[in-house]
C-alpha cells in the first residue's frame, strides 16, 4: 500500500514539473512571437514615418532657400520653417572661458589697449524682460511656421526626393484679448521697424524644419539656422544670418560633453535633439 501511495505521488510530481516546464515554454515561446511581431510592427510603422534632412542652407535679403532630402520611403506632408526668437542681451568678459563679467567702460578700455573682449548672449527673462508693443498694445514673442514646398508641389514632399525649397519666414507676435487670441507675422524688414520702434537692440533666432506624416503626426524640428539680429546694423535677413555670436544656450550634440552641474527641464530633455538650442 505504501509502495502504490510512493508511486502516485511521484507521477504528481511528474506531472506537475511536466506541466510547468510546459506552461513556462508556452510562455516563452508566446514572448518571442510577441517580441517578433513587435519588431516587425515597429519596422512597418519606421517605413511609414518620413525623415527630412537638411543638406544646405542659403539666405538671400530675406528668403531662405533650403536643400532638403527626404531619405524614407514615405511622403512628408506641410512641411514648414518654425522660427522662434528671444529677446536676449550681451555680456562681456575678460577671457574666453571662465572670465570675470566686466562693464561697459572696462571693455572700451580693454579695446583702447588692444586686448580681446569676449561676449555671449543671455535671454532676457522676468523682471529684465522689456515689454513689446504693437498699435498701442502689449505683444509677445510667438512661434512662426512658413511653408516650403518644391517647385508646383504645394507642401507635399515625396519620398526619396531631393529639392530646393524656399520661403520666407515670418516672426511671430501675440497678444491676448477679451474675445480671444490674436497673432501677427512679421516678415524680417517690418520685424526689425518693429524691434526698432521697442528699442530691442538684439534678438536671439532659432530655425528649424517641421513637418507631418501621412497620419497628420507633427514630425521633425531639423535643425536649420540660429543666429542674433543686431537690429541697428542688419538690414536684412542675409546679414543676419552671417552673424555667429554665441547664445547662452545649451547646444547638444553627440560630441559634446554635460557638465555635472548642466540641467535642463524634463519636457526639455525629451523634446530636445543634436543641434537644438534652448536655454542654459
């Protein structure tokens, strides 16, 4: 009796252990087939997203005439020119990294005696921020997107395409009323009677390529240009441009290397790729 008791008990056991080993490569064999289709999912959707790529850059007065690649199997859709811009002022220092911030008077002497000045740009925020205005009424910097489109093809771009795009960027103002928002687009020469009129000395500009997919998805952000318009001396947009200054912006590539102490926002650290700039 207690030999048929032993040998039941071993044939649960079996059972039990042939069970779960069956159970656990059903299970597995369940996530690799789910992990394939995941991959071949994501290669279906990857064919699907169009990726734009800028191969040059040219600005003539105040048009900008853009070399884009789309190197995908899939169509772009409104494709556009984002420019944004920030009021910002310049700072001077006695040496290239890590100088001691010196005044006005102290960089005409350093001049007098031939020495170099250093200078970077800072936005202009809180307090220090000037206030805009347009007709009689506060305004704010806002985000301008311009069409671009190949020759005769509206804003489709087809894929595995290359072109010259051009369009003319608009800069952007809003204001807030009782019955709603209101925007105005300034093109570069009515932009800088604009800056003039506020007595802006300079702004800080940041361009970059935006477009949609097939399935209206916001894609994109290349980055295209950035730049200061010092609005006493560029008459147009060309001149602008030529301008390198350095912004006190955080610039982020692959080459380059964060310090411990750099931070940026999470909604920054997500929505922010190689040759972006915001702010540091």
């Amino acid at each position: 009796m207690g030999s048929r008791a032993l040998d039941w008990s071993a044939l649960v056991a079996v059972g039990t252990l042939a069970l779960a080993i069956a159970t656990f490569m059903a299970v597995y064999q369940g996530r690799k087939q789910l992990q394939t289709l995941s991959r071949q999912v994501n290669l279906q959707i990857g064919q699907q997203i169009p990726h734009l790529f800028m191969k040059q850059v040219i600005f003539e007065e105040d048009i900008v005439k853009l070399d884009i690649e789309n190197a995908t199997n899939a169509p772009a859709y409104w494709v556009g020119l984002e420019t944004e811009f920030f009021l910002v002022r310049e700072r001077y220092y006695d040496a290239q990294h890590n100088g001691r911030e010196i005044s006005w008077g102290e960089v005409v002497k350093l001049r007098e005696d031939g020495k170099t000045v250093y200078g970077k740009y800072y936005p202009l925020v809180g307090h220090e921020c000037p206030k805009l205005v347009h007709e009689g009424k506060e305004v704010k910097p806002g985000t301008g997107i311009s069409f671009c489109a190949p020759e005769g093809v509206s804003v489709y771009f087809p894929p595995k395409a290359t072109a010259q795009v051009k369009t003319t960027p608009r800069f952007v103002v809003y204001l807030t009323e009782k019955e709603g928002w209101s925007w105005m687009g300034f093109e570069y020469g009515t932009f800088r009677d604009f800056l003039l009129k506020n007595s802006i000395d300079t702004v800080a500009v940041s361009m970059s390529l935006i477009w949609k997919d097939a399935g209206e998805t916001v894609l994109g952000q290349t980055y295209v240009a950035s730049f200061v318009i010092r609005t006493a001396l560029d008459k147009s947009l060309a001149e602008s441009s030529r301008h390198a200054q350095r912004f006190d912006f955080l610039a982020l590539s692959h080459q380059q290397l964060l310090s411990d102490r750099m931070w940026i926002t999470g909604e920054d650290y997500r929505n922010t790729y190689s040759g972006w700039h915001v702010f540091g």
